[in-house]
C-alpha cells in the first residue's frame, strides 16, 4: 500500500516532525516521530505490517501496541481527507 498525500496538503520537516497544512480547510496537523516513521514507511511502498515493525524496531514497543497506533493514524488522515 503506497500512502501520497492528496495535492492540496503542503508538507515541512521540523525539529519535531512533520508538519502538514491542509490548504482547502487552513488545519494544520503535526506528526510526531512515530506518525513521521509511519507516514514515511508507507509512502516508501511498504503495508501497514512493514510500518508496525518499523514501531517495534525503533521505538521498542509492543507490537499489538504499534498496530493499533498505525490503524488509528490512518483512519484519521483519511477521515480528515489527508491521503489517497
């Protein structure tokens, strides 16, 4: 599964993330390290299963924990109309 954000949402790296600005409502949405990993990982080409292990790899948490934290940072960027 490819993540791309839609063409009106503008992203800028920060020290503490990503930032994204959807330009059709004027929100702004921060991705901490691990919504950044996760967004990247699956922007790469990589599924949901290789973005869960990315979670456990670099941030030593369980697995059962990082799969529900990528399930739930997809359905609201999708709710909020921030990827195809």
């Amino acid at each position: 599964m490819t993540l791309r954000f839609d063409t009106d949402v503008s992203t800028a790296q920060t020290q503490y993330g990503t930032v994204l600005l959807d330009q059709r409502t004027g929100e702004y949405w921060e991705l901490n390290p691990t919504g950044e990993l996760v967004v990247r990982t699956l922007m790469d080409g990589g599924d949901e299963a290789a973005a869960v292990a990315a979670l456990v790899a670099r941030f030593e948490i369980d697995r059962d924990r990082a799969e529900q934290d990528v399930r739930a940072l997809l359905r609201d960027l999708r709710a909020a109309g921030l990827v195809s």
